[in-house]
C-alpha cells in the first residue's frame, strides 16, 4: 500500500457526461501527478500540481482540468467524455516538486469505462 | 529513439530461470531512468532510479544497468519466482519535466 488513495475505483458513464476522480497524496506529500493509462499504450503524464500551484502539464486534453485544494488532495475533471477516454486514470504523489530523482508514489487507480 | 521503447512485450518463462529485457530510450537530453514492478490490480511500485551512465543498482534478486550514452538500461532477473509475475514499466525524465513511460515488459513466471 503507497499511502496513496484514489476514488471511485470503478466509474462507467456515458458519452457526453462530466466526471471527477479524487486523489489523496500519501501524509506529507506535496505533489500530485495524474496519469491516462489506455489500451496498448504506457502511462500518459497528464499535469503535475505542487503545494496547489500547477507545476508541469503534459498531453491533457482541453476537456480535462485538474486543481489541487489547500489540504493537498486533488481532483481531476474529465468533461464530454467520449470513448476513448475509457483508461484507468493514476495519481501519484511524491514530497518534492518533481525533477529527475524523484520517486513517485502510485494510487491504485480509477478504471473509467465510457459507453 | 524518439520515445521509451521496451522490449519485448511479453515475456512467459519457468521458475528458476533467469531473464532480462530491455528499455530503450532518448539518449539526448538525458537525466534519470525510473524502473516500476506492477503487479496486476496494484499501483505501480518505484524500483530504481538510474541516473549514471554504468550505473547499476540491485534490489534483492533483480538487478538494472544504464548505458546513457546509446540509450538502453536492462533490467535482470535471477532466478524468477512466480510473485515476479508483474509488468515491469521503465520511464525516462524529460527535460519537460515529466516521466516518459514505456509500454512495459509483461513477465509470467510458471511454476
């Protein structure tokens, strides 16, 4: 167990819909980095927040917005869901800002099926 | 190499063997390399940082080397156990600040 949790662990919606997945760093950690991992393909660096500012930003969608509030847990929007948005969704956490020696800890996950 | 490429993809060996894959990588521009163990139906689990070109690391029975100049680590494993069962996920650091992952290396170890 990495301390880090992420709910729902399960969420199945339709097309057109909005969502939130939530995610609670492990105690003391200040940084939060979401992650889309689709069929066939490895994890997709979405966007990282540190202490509730935005810190790096990868390939997230327009239709995707993600915050992190003052107590550290962050929340990911995903909004006119389509297909292809189907993924299992992780958020990891690490004490530092992020950089090359830092170790991320990973949730378990959140499976989204879009149908 | 563009991106992070593992090879191969899958991998079925018997237990005791001894076995090993490869992560390729942008050799430009290089910082780190993150080695994950991902068992199924659990979070990826942070195995090595690799930082030094002939650096090498081991964590028990499993042992990971880098070459930063051609752009490869291998990840070894000796003597595979079924609880080896994972997928095994290498990541580069980007200068975007950002993990790089590879699709990952899905290893079966058969009793």
């Amino acid at each position: 167990d990495s301390g880090v949790t992420q709910t729902p662990k399960h969420l199945i919606t339709a097309t057109g819909q909005r969502v939130t997945l939530r995610c609670s760093p492990r105690s003391g950690d200040l940084s939060v980095y979401w992650y889309q991992q689709s069929l066939d393909q490895g994890l997709q660096f979405l966007i990282q927040y540190y202490n509730g500012e935005e810190r790096a930003k990868g390939n997230i969608l327009e239709r995707f917005s993600a915050q992190q509030f003052p107590d550290l847990h962050s929340e990911l929007n995903l909004s006119s869901l389509e297909l292809g948005d189907s993924a299992l969704y992780f958020c990891a956490s690490s004490v530092e800002a992020g950089g090359p020696y830092v170790e991320q800890y990973f949730g378990p996950g959140t499976r989204l099926t879009v149908t | 190499i563009l991106n992070v490429e593992q090879s191969p993809q899958s991998l079925h060996v018997q237990e005791g063997d001894s076995t090993n894959f490869t992560c390729s990588f942008p050799s430009s521009n290089f910082y780190a390399l993150h080695w994950y163990r991902w068992e199924t139906a659990k979070s990826p689990e942070a195995l090595f940082v690799m930082t030094l070109n002939g650096d090498e690391k081991k964590k028990g029975r499993i042992s990971a080397t880098l070459n930063t100049k051609e752009g490869y680590s291998y990840l070894y494993i000796k003597g595979s156990q079924p609880e080896d069962s994972a997928t095994y996920l290498c990541a580069s650091y980007t200068g975007r600040r950002a993990l790089t992952f590879g699709s990952g290396t899905r290893l079966q170890v058969q009793p």
